[in-house]
C-alpha cells in the first residue's frame, strides 16, 4: 500500500509538472506573439530615426518656391528657426528681389512676380529688406521672423526662367546668354545664334525685343560653352521649345561668347497726354493697368525712371495726377525700369509725366512737278533747272506750330497747316545741292518742345536733255491733253467753238510764259540779259 501510494504520489506530481510546464509554454508564446508588433514598431522607429539623423535639415535661410508650376517658380518660403515660412515684403524691389531668390534656386531670370494672399494676424512668417543688387543669397539681406512679423504683408510669388539666363549685364534685359545643360550653366557661342534666337530668348526671361547681338558684349563664360545650336522660329514662347540641331564647328574662339541686350518689357505707359511720353503713369500688373503714386518727395526721380524706360529722353515736368489713387513707388533714379524700385502697398495720389521726346519724329520728302528727280545711290537726283518742293509733316497729335526746313546756307520757316508745311524752289542749281531737315516746334504744356527729321540728301546733277526741249515737250502734252478733252466732253456750237478756241490760245500763251520763266530761271544774269534784249 505504502508503494502504491509513492506511486500514485509521483504520478500526481509528474501531472503538476508537466501541466505547468505547458502552461508556461503557452504563456510564452502568447507572449512572443504579443511581442511582435512592438517589436516590428521599436525597429521602424529605430530605422526612422537612422534615416533622420542622416538627412540634415535644411540650412538657416534656405529658400523654396512651393505651390508652383515648375521648380523655379511658386510662393516664396524661407527655412527660419526649424520651420519653412512664408517670405512677406514691406518693402518689396519687385524683380530686383526675386532675381535674389531665382539665383538662389539656381534658376534664370526672374520673369514675373506677383502679390500673393494677405498673412494672417499672428502667423509666423519672415520678412527681409536691405537687399543689394548683387547678392546671390537672401542672407545677405537683413532678414526678421517671427509671429505677426508680417501683419498686414502679402505672400509673394515669384517666376524665374527654367532654361536660360542673362549674366553681367546691367540690368535685367542685358547680359551674356546662358543655357542650363546638366545642371551647369553653358555660354552659347555667337555663330550658333541668331536674330530669331534672340527673340524667344528675350521673351523668355520676360522682356521685349532685342536691341544688340554681339559676341563678347558681355565677356566670356567661366563654364563650358553650349554644344548645340539652335532652330528657333523667333515665335516659341521658351527656349526649351526651339528645336536643336548639333553644332557643325565644336571650337568656341574667345570673344565669341554671345551677349544680349533686350528692350524693356512693355509694362509701363503714359495715359490722356496725346502723346505715349506724356501723360498719367500706369503699370501692368497681375493682368491689368494700374495707377502709379509716388511722395512729393518721390515723384520726380518716379518720373525719371520712366521716361527712361519709354525711350522718351528727360524728364520736363511733373504735373498732378487725376484723382485715382495708385500704388505708392519710391525709387533711386538709377534703375532702368520701374519694376527695379520698391513698390509699397500705401495708396498715393497719381501723377503725369511730361518728358522732354514729347513730339514724334517729323517726315521729310521731296516732289517735283515735271518728273526731274530720280534716285541715286546717297539719295534723291534733281536735275538742273526743274522747280522741287520739300514738304515737312508730322503726326497729328497737337495743334498748331510751325516747321523749319534747314538746308545749306539758307532757313526758312512756315507754321503748320494740316500738320505739314510745303517749301516750293522754282528751279533746281547747284545751291540747292546739300543736306535737308524739318524741325518741328510746338509750345504744350506751358514747354516748347521741337523734334527733328531725318536727313535727307539733295544732289543736283544735269539734264540728259536740253532743259527747253523738255519743257517744250511738256508744254505740248499739256496743250493737246486740253484740246482733246475739249473734243471728248463737249458738243461745240458755233459760239462754244469761239470759246473753245480762245480758251485753247490762252492755255498756249499761258503755256509760253511758262517755258520763259522757266528759261529765265535757268539762265545766269548775263544769259537773262540776252533773253530780254532779244525780246
């Protein structure tokens, strides 16, 4: 029984154990299995954080364009204490600050800009100011971040070229031509670009036709040198549209790197002045016109500006604005176009330019009555002894003046009727032989202001006939074209017959006194002598 007992005593705790040990067991492996997706986190997050430790933040000041169409062109943000923030403007250069922020981006030429939502009250943002012309990086500027910083600011957006690029010039519509290739910029040499080139070029990086193409205009790249050459129509919107042929010659000569100078964008005008140099400033801007203010103190180095911009010479005057109020504009007199001065959001009184190339540029051009002139290589042949005329005139745009016709030796003036003025010269010699120019004068807006013609070269050469045969001849043309239009509309009567053969004799002596003027004319004082005494 004792045996028996030790028996089923270890068999029970053989049970105990096995039973816990399968208890154990299962609880392990719930365990392990519970464990798993803690643990699958714990190394996601370890390999998170491997992966942030190895990419480095961003610099301080970094800049992106977010938002946009392409890379180089969106709203403007600046990487500011550990967070990316909008850029606001208080004193905002236009394209002069975006071309900061397209050279940053490694982009072209900053194309357009434009104002973007207001911030709202509070917000973090950055704002900078104190930008000079030549700095490649916003942290040159002096630059401010924080909440409400910019209160009352805009957004900015900001356009830059993608492809192409105007470099040491001295504005934004001059410089050596650039073309991206393998994320490196490339000069492009002269013989591989053409006018129609030029075109798109100077429409791409956002600025009107070009003006200059020479080679070395603007030195020599530092890089490599394009190795295509471009088939550009001249009406692609964008250089990346142009097709590409490979270049015949892969040699570059220095001096031949291709430098550019484009006129300036048409986004300025003068408005209700007769005149595209006189008149109320306006601005094209995000689609429309609009009125420009300026200070007091400003309006004057505003108006310089512009007049320079328009190709209108100097500045006469500035006159008070109409009532529309405009964006206020405050520049240093130096820039090439307005969109280089600061632009605030104040509102100010308007203002009116007047500059100095008010009156377009008169014509000039000469007639004759008896087919004496031809054209000859330096300009127009009057042959000696034919009676001219020079006519003067310009565009209607004022009333009233007068033109002075300048030639050698000799002024004469006569007011302006219809706009023009004629200056008749009863027979051609050799004084009449040398350089004419019509100057118009004209007295607006409390100014005289004048404007000169071209030049235009009279040479005076001798008759390939004898100067009374050709009148003669001219004078018989005339009779018999009055004689048979007499015929032609005219049933004649007896008496009509009377009339018509007095008014055929007096057309004949009309047409003689004329062939004896004429000769008189041509005749020196001795040969006039003759005449009369023969007579």
């Amino acid at each position: 029984m004792r045996d028996e007992s030790k028996s089923r005593a270890a068999r029970s705790t053989l049970q105990s154990s096995l039973h816990y040990s399968r208890l154990y067991s299962s609880v392990e492996l719930q365990l392990e299995t519970d464990m798993i997706p803690a643990v699958v986190l714990m190394t996601l997050l370890w390999s998170t954080d491997l992966q942030a430790q190895s990419v480095s933040p961003p610099a301080e000041y970094s800049v992106r364009l977010v938002n946009g169409t392409t890379s180089c062109s969106g709203t403007v943000e600046v990487f500011y204490e550990g967070e990316w923030l909008g850029l606001c403007f208080r004193w905002w250069r236009m394209m002069r600050d975006a071309k900061i922020v397209c050279r940053e981006l490694d982009c072209g030429n900053p194309v357009a800009e434009s104002r973007g939502p207001l911030f709202v009250d509070g917000r973090r943002g950055v704002t900078m100011w104190r930008c000079r012309r030549d700095e490649s990086s916003i942290r040159w500027c002096n630059i401010k971040g924080g909440p409400g910083v910019c209160d009352g600011g805009y957004y900015r957006h900001v356009t830059c070229s993608e492809s192409v690029r105007l470099v040491g010039g001295a504005g934004l519509c001059s410089g050596r031509v650039e073309v991206k290739s393998n994320q490196s910029w490339a000069s492009v040499c002269e013989a591989d670009f053409d006018r129609q080139d030029a075109e798109v070029v100077c429409r791409d990086v956002g600025c009107g036709a070009p003006a200059a193409l020479q080679g070395g205009l603007y030195g020599e790249g530092e890089g490599q040198t394009w190795d295509k050459e471009f088939q550009c129509k001249g009406k692609e919107s964008l250089l990346l549209d142009c097709d590409t042929s490979d270049r015949e010659n892969n040699t570059c000569l220095p001096g031949n790197a291709v430098g550019l100078t484009c006129s300036e964008p048409d986004d300025v005008r003068l408005v209700g002045g007769g005149s595209r140099c006189a008149g109320g400033v306006e601005w094209y801007d995000q689609g429309e016109w609009r009125t420009v203010g300026a200070d007091d103190g400003d309006q004057r180095v505003v108006a310089a500006v512009v007049c320079r911009q328009l190709g209108c010479g100097s500045t006469v005057s500035v006159l008070p604005g109409n009532t529309t109020r405009g964006k206020n504009i405050i520049c240093s007199g130096s820039e090439s176009s307005l969109r280089d001065c600061y632009r605030m959001y104040d509102l100010l009184p308007g203002l009116t330019v007047i500059c100095s190339d008010l009156l377009v540029q008169p014509d000039i051009y000469l007639t004759d009555p008896m087919g004496g002139v031809s054209r000859g290589h330096q300009g127009p042949e009057m042959f000696r002894g034919y009676n001219f005329t020079i006519t003067c005139s310009t565009q209607p745009q004022y009333p009233g003046g007068s033109f002075l016709l300048t030639f050698t030796g000799s002024n004469r003036t006569q007011p302006a009727v219809n706009h023009s003025a004629a200056f008749l010269f009863p027979a051609a010699d050799d004084s009449h032989q040398g350089n004419y120019s019509c100057v118009y004068d004209n007295y607006v807006f409390s100014h005289n202001f004048s404007s000169e013609s071209e030049l235009l070269s009279l040479t005076i050469t001798a008759s390939p006939l004898p100067a009374f045969i050709i009148r003669h001849v001219v004078v018989l043309l005339i009779l018999l074209t009055s004689i048979t239009t007499s015929y032609l509309y005219y049933k004649p009567t007896r008496r009509q017959k009377r009339v018509n053969r007095v008014s055929s004799m007096d057309l004949y002596v009309n047409a003689m006194e004329m062939v004896s003027l004429s000769s008189r004319a041509e005749a020196g004082p001795g040969e006039e002598r003759a005449v009369q005494g023969t007579e």
